[in-house]
C-alpha cells in the first residue's frame, strides 16, 4: 500500500497498535464521532450486529488507478476499538471502530500510526450525524453528536458535542463540503478529514497525508466489503475481505 494509494499489493494496513494511553492527547487533538445507544438504527440489530470481526481474512482491491492487489489481514479486538493488520509484501497498521453493520478503520504504513483517527457517523433521518471514533494508541473510543444546522443533503454546517474515551464532555463546529468522490470535513479544532458515504454512513479517515482509510460493510456471510482512500484524495478504491 502507498499511501494514498494502495498501490503494493497492500492488503495491508498493519496495525501493531501500540496500544499507549493518550485519551488525554484525544481531547485536545480532535473531537470525534459519538453514537448514541439509545439512538441505534434497526440496521444496527441486524444479525450483522453480533458478527465476530475477530480473525484473518484474504484480501482482493483495487486501487484508485484500477490495479489489483490481494494480502491477507488480520483482525484483532482491543478493548472498544479493534486493530487491524494487513501484509501484502507491505505492512499497515491500523485502528477501526463498529458502528453497526459499518467498520470504519484509520492506517498508516509501518507500525507506528500515531495522529491518524477515523470517524464513523450514522445520519440519522433528521440529518443528524450520530457517531464514534478512535486513535490509534488507544483501545477506547470516543462519540460524537452533530446537528446539522444549515446545507443541503450531508454537506452543511453542524453542531456538535462529544465525549473522549475518559469521559469528558467537549463541543465542536462541523462543516462538510463535498470533494471528488467523497466529502471534505473541518472541525473548529482545526481537524480535518477526508470521508465516504456509504447509504446512510459517512466514515472519516483522519490526520494528514501518511493516513488512510477505509470504511467496511459487514456482509451476511462475514466478509468485509471495503471502500478506502487518503486523506487530499479525490478518488476511492475497493476491498473485499473474505474470513479463512
């Protein structure tokens, strides 16, 4: 994988979390998504709810160019977040949030992802976007509340407040342009990511040019179904990622 495409074979993002504890790091750095379990969509009770992600999987994408690659991954759960690894003569390394049927995963090449995040928001049918998010380093996640205030559609302008992994409460402003194949995202906090709306999920990759992302939906039969890009990109590529 090269960032930000996937060019190497990638099936990779490595994630040997070095799971350190920077909950503190989080609250200042970036405010992330919060999904409210009193607010959870029927989708989310699917059977798809209660699939194991736990597990290595073989891996057939694309990348953005319209080259294939295949690898392998490995998924492993770490407290409220999980750690995803892949190896395709390349190694990546990163962390992914569960919301409902959609995993949401932030990566980077090598084993050390300090600073990239990733957002996963369900839009609610009132617009608002109901969401969580992790950093990698953490084995906590975050939630995030947004009301959407003015725009159109997803794009606009949105109220938002959240909780860090440590419990404390934050509030941010959102705004969301679209840009290529995906939309644009800018926290007052001076944040920004790159995300892709998948029906009613939008997940965020978070924290400059050396991270990526990619947003999952897990199918009936436990394979991953991926879309993923990088943060500046304007462009997407696939992955589909079947359980061994």
């Amino acid at each position: 994988m090269h960032l930000p495409y996937r060019v190497i074979a990638i099936a990779g993002f490595v994630f040997s979390l070095i799971f350190i504890s920077t909950s503190a790091a989080v609250s200042q750095s970036h405010n992330r998504p919060t999904t409210n379990p009193t607010t959870n969509r029927t989708s989310d009770r699917s059977t798809n709810s209660t699939t194991n992600l736990g597990g290595r999987y073989s891996v057939f994408g694309t990348n953005p160019d319209g080259g294939e690659y295949t690898g392998s991954l490995e998924v492993m759960a770490r407290g409220g977040v999980y750690q995803f690894r892949w190896n395709a003569g390349t190694q990546y390394d990163g962390v992914g949030v569960r919301n409902g049927r959609i995993v949401a995963v932030a990566f980077a090449n090598g084993s050390n992802g300090s600073g990239c995040g990733v957002v996963d928001y369900t839009v609610m049918s009132d617009g608002t976007l109901d969401g969580k998010w992790g950093y990698w380093g953490t084995s906590a996640g975050g939630t995030e509340r947004g009301r959407h205030i003015s725009g159109r559609g997803l794009e606009g302008e949105y109220a938002a407040t959240g909780s860090n992994p440590d419990g404390k409460r934050y509030q941010v402003n959102i705004s969301v342009q679209a840009a290529g194949s995906g939309y644009k995202f800018t926290w007052s906090n001076n944040t920004e990511g790159f995300g892709v709306r998948l029906g009613d999920n939008v997940a965020v990759g978070i924290g400059g040019e050396r991270c990526g992302f990619v947003a999952y939906e897990i199918k009936t039969d436990g394979s991953l179904d991926g879309v993923w890009g990088g943060y500046g990109t304007e462009r997407t590529g696939t992955e589909k990622a079947t359980k061994q």
